[in-house]
C-alpha cells in the first residue's frame, strides 16, 4: 500500500489527532520519494500488518496512552 508521507501522516492524524507542535519546525532533509517493493521481504517474513493503516491501527490498539489520546479525540470530535 504505497503512500505519500502526508497520507501516512494524515491518517495517525485521523486515528490520534494533530500532534502538538513542538517549538519551531526544522526543515525537511529529503524530499524524494522513500516507496519500495517489499516482495523479498514477504517471501521471508510473514508481516502483521502488512499495510500502514493496520500498522498504525495495532499500535493505536496496543499503546494505552495512543489508545486514550484517540478516545480524546473522538469525544472532542463528537462534542463538535
């Protein structure tokens, strides 16, 4: 499931909300795309979460305080 960066970035966004800034931002150091096959990698390791969204879904699941930030950010959402 290759994505861009902002749409990784986007959807922990969606699962945890925006993270808090913190003092000023520095500036990105490479701006080329990082995407590549992972099809050896699969002929020699079964993966958990074969795809970023599941991969972030099972840490948000995993991690009490992720799993509390997002149950933050949906009571604030829904009180919206």
């Amino acid at each position: 499931d290759p994505a861009p960066r902002s749409a990784v970035s986007a959807f922990a966004d969606e699962l945890i909300g925006p993270a808090k800034a913190k003092g000023a931002a520095k500036p990105s150091r490479g701006t080329g795309s990082k995407r590549c096959r992972n099809e050896k990698l699969r002929e020699v390791y079964e993966l958990l979460a074969p795809t970023y969204r599941e991969g972030l879904l099972r840490i948000k699941d995993a991690d009490p305080a992720i799993a509390a930030a997002a149950r933050r950010q949906e009571r604030i959402a829904a009180a919206q």
